[in-house]
C-alpha cells in the first residue's frame, strides 16, 4: 500500500469524469445542470457533476428500452455474458486506485478500507454473478404426460437502481451485477454525495462490451432524477437503497405511476445480544466496536445497540471502551487512518446532534462525544460510547448513522431479546454466548434478516442480505436476489 505522501499526489492529479452516462457515451445533462461534489476530508470542492432532470432521465430509460427490445444483451449466449462481466469485474480490479480514491475523496472512508473492502467486494460481486450465469437452470413442472410446462425466468426489462453514498460501490454491484447478469437493462443513479465510482464504472463496463444503453449513470438530486425514475412509466423496476423515508416515497412514486416493481433495503438499528456466558469479552470487545466504528457507523447494519447482562456490563463496557480508544481517527487518505470522515455537514450536525439528545435523554458520554480535526476543513466526530441509555430513549431508536455506541442492560434471556426486538428496524443482530442450544433459540426469536452468533458483520455475497420491518423488503446477494430481476413466465404445451 502506497503511503500518505503518494496518495496525496495521486488525488492532486485525480480528474474524475463528471459527465451522465447514456447510450454508450459520457454528456451533459441537457439543461446543463451541475451539482457540486464536495470532500469531508477537507471541505474541498472536488467537482462540478452533472445533475440529470427529468428529461435526462427520459433519455437513459429510452436507451435502456431500446437495448433491451433489441435483444443484444438479454438475447446474447449466455457464455458470451459471461465474459463480458468477468471482464468488468477485471476491469475494476485493474483500476482499483482511480475507484478507491473516487471512494476515499467523495465518502471520506480509509483509502485502505476503499482498496480492500469496497473496490475488491465490488469485483468479486460482478465477477460471482457473472459465473452464475450458465450455472442457473429453469423448472418443469411436474405435469401429467400430456403436457410439458416450462416455468422460466425472464429479465424484467429497465431496472434502476436508486443506492446512497455509504458504500456507492458496493452497494451499486449488488444490484447491478444481478440486473445485468438476468439479462436486464440499467440505469444507475448515485447518491448526490459519492457520484464519482459509478461514472467510472460506467466507461469501465463499456470498455469490457456491454453495449449501448445496457448499463447507463445518472448522477443528480435524489428529489430530481431519483424521483423522475421512480415515477417513469417505462422503468420496470426500482432497486433502492438507502433511508426507510425515501423507500417509501418510491413506493408511492411506483403506486402514482406504472406500478414498477420497488425493493427496498433500508436502516437498521442493530443489536449486540451478549449474554452472561460469554467465552471471550475481549474478543466480543473487538466485535461491537469495530461494528460501530467501521466506516465512521455510516453502515446500515452498524451494530449501534450493545444490549448486556447487567452481570458482565461494566466489565465489557470498559473493554469495549479500550479498544475504542485505539481507533485512528484521521486524514481518510492515510493508510494507517482506522477511521475517516463524517460524509457531510449535515450528517455531522445530526449527530453531534444525537450526543447533545443522548445527555438529554439521560445518558452518560463513557467516551468520545465531540466534533475533531476541525483544522482539516472536513467532518470528523470521535468515536462516541453512550452509556446507561434507556432502550425506548430517540439514541436507542432512531438511526444516528455515525459512530455512536449506544449502551443498555437486561436481566434474563427474555428481556435481552424484548430490548433486542424493540425497534422498528430488523436488519441484523448478533448474539454472544457460549450456550449453543440458547444461541439457535434466541437467533429464532430476533426479527432480523441477518442474525450472527458469536461473531459480528461477517459477509459474503454468497447469502442474502436485507432485512424485516422498516429495513426493507428485499434481498442482495445470493442467488436469491436474481429473483429480484426476473419474472416468472409458464409455458404450457399441449403433448396430446
Ligand atoms: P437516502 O434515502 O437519503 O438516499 C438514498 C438514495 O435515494 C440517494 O441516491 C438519493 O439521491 C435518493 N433519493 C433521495 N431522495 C429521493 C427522492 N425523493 N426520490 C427518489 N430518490 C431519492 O439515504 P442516504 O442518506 O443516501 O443513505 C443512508 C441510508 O441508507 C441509511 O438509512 C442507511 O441505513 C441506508 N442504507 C441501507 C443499506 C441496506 O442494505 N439495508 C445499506 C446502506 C445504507
């Protein structure tokens, strides 16, 4: 890994495309719209973006209908698909330093965290969807012999996927890399924050052979292009992730409209369940800060609650409190920096403005608590621990989407998992315990789409990932998520 001195060298020399990506080529948008992409590693201006309105957004859905009424991607062997993703995936490993400083620049995050986790997931994401590709077979059904039906997958047509700026990247592959492998034409809006790895990726699919129209970016204001996607008749469906709020908007957008198909992958508010038994605190520790601290807590599955026996509280509490005071706050583009930069001003306010609700509420700051590195000109908080927090309290509630560590106490398994359920989120939980008939009961009782037992955040894109109640309907990853990309079509033959 390059050190600081290089990476700063390459970010003065970093000059990002700025423009949409319709049919195959880079433009501007057509009434000239710009927005303008600001650093929180210092407050800098990196560049002015295009900003695509209704009418670009029109452009990109007819190029995308176009390609896909022509047949030349969906119709293409399947063999042939193949190799035009693999070669995508190659692509972005081969430009990982351009895709990790457009990461690194526009979010903030660690540049090794960007290399490491979000360019190589990426990758590796496209390339699994990719082999998938001549590995997945249709039914029959079982008829009796004067008939054969043949229930089949057929891609769904235009897909747009609406994603937000804490993982641009990765988030973006787990639903492009399913749409484009079923065969679907896409169209891609970033996040007004993190535009620039998606403009990349799109000269980057090009160049591996996807043709014209297939795979389109539209970078511009989520009320803007989001909601002219959302309510486009053509669009077939909406891929979104991001705040529960906006989900919803699309809902009624698609309700307005056509009717489109909308998943939703929305926040969380997850907890650590660690019961009394537990072999190794240190090791728990270790897990619940990284869980929240990791990417500044800017992850939807953040594990933002830590839900104790009161038996082992002040003991894990003051491990946990160890480990959070070796996080590396600092320059994002620093390799040895463990954790970057708040994305915004506005998502710095609010929570700084969480802390002030927090001691409010009756919490007590066990750590951190304060804006940092003012200096720089960008958005730095320290990483912040809560302690004594109240579960019904806003802190325990509502999703802060930074590194605040919420604390709270339970007395009996019962009550562990009530406080663990109390939320109106259900993406993911873990639970912490040596008992492993009580690990697989209480892993039944938690309303999550992820549970993790004895361990936090371990991913992959080979299982699902979503989650129940306000964190969505749908599911990335896996082979099940193709399911979100393709309707059903019987074919029934008469053999009389
Ligand atoms: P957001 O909902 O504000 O924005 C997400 C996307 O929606 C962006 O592209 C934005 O431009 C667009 N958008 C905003 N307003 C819109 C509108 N009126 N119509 C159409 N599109 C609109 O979310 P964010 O602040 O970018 O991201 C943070 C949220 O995303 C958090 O709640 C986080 O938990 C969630 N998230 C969820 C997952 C998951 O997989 N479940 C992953 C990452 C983030």
């Amino acid at each position: 890994m390059a050190d600081l001195t290089t990476w700063l060298d390459k970010a003065a020399a970093f000059r990002p495309e700025t423009r949409l990506f319709v049919d195959g080529d880079y433009t501007d948008a057509a009434a000239g719209l710009t927005f303008t992409d600001v650093s929180p590693r210092d407050g800098s201006v990196i560049a002015e973006v295009a900003s695509a309105d209704a009418e670009d957004v029109d452009r990109a859905v007819r190029a995308a209908r176009r390609a896909f009424d022509s047949g030349v991607w969906r119709d293409m062997p399947p063999r042939e698909r193949k190799r035009i993703l693999l070669r995508f995936a190659e692509l972005i490993r081969e430009n990982t330093e351009s895709l990790a400083l457009a990461e690194t620049l526009d979010v903030g995050k660690p540049i090794a965290e960007s290399v490491r986790v979000d360019v190589a997931g990426a990758a590796n994401c496209l390339q699994w969807y990719a082999e998938a590709i001549d590995k997945v077979y249709d039914e029959i059904a079982p008829t009796g012999p004067d008939a054969l039906a043949l229930v089949t997958r057929e891609p769904l047509g235009v897909v747009a996927a609406v994603v937000p700026w804490n993982y641009p990247m990765i988030i973006a592959s787990w639903k492009i890399a399913p749409a484009l492998a079923t065969g679907n034409s896409v169209i891609l809006k970033p996040a007004e924050q993190s535009p620039l790895s998606a403009l990349l990726l799109a000269r980057l699919g090009a160049e591996a052979g996807l043709p014209p129209g297939v795979f389109n970016v539209v970078p511009g204001l989520g009320e803007r292009a989001g909601q002219a996607l959302g309510r486009h008749p053509d669009v077939d469906k909406i891929a979104f992730t991001g705040s529960a709020e906006v989900g919803r908007l699309l809902l009624r957008y698609a309700g307005e409209s056509n009717g489109k198909a909308v998943s939703i992958e929305a926040g969380g508010k997850s907890p650590h369940l660690v019961l009394a038994d537990v072999a190794d605190l240190k090791a728990v520790a270790e897990a619940v800060a990284w869980g929240i601290f990791y990417n500044a807590g800017q992850t939807c599955n953040a594990g933002s609650r830590l839900v104790v026996d009161e038996a082992i509280k002040d003991e894990l509490l003051e491990s946990v409190l160890r480990v959070t005071a070796t996080f590396q706050v600092g320059d994002p583009l620093d390799p040895a920096t463990t954790m970057g930069a708040i994305v915004d001003e506005r998502q710095l306010a609010k929570i700084l403005g969480y802390v002030g609700i927090g001691r409010d509420e009756g919490a007590s700051v066990a750590f951190g608590g304060n804006q940092i590195r003012t200096d720089s000109g960008g958005y730095f908080v320290e990483p912040t621990v809560l302690d004594n927090v109240r579960n019904e309290t806003r802190v325990a509630q509502e999703e802060i989407f930074g590194p605040v560590l919420t604390t709270t106490t339970f007395r009996g398994t019962d009550e562990g998992v009530r406080i663990a359920n109390e939320t109106r989120y259900g993406l993911a939980a873990a639970v912490w315990t040596r008992d492993v008939t009580a690990a697989h009961q209480i892993s039944r009782r938690l309303r999550a789409g992820t549970v993790w037992v004895n361990t936090f955040d371990a991913s992959d894109v080979i299982t699902p990932f979503g989650g129940f109640k306000d964190s969505g309907t749908g599911r990335d990853k896996s082979l099940h998520a193709l399911d979100g990309y393709t309707g059903l079509k019987t074919t029934w033959i008469n053999l009389r």
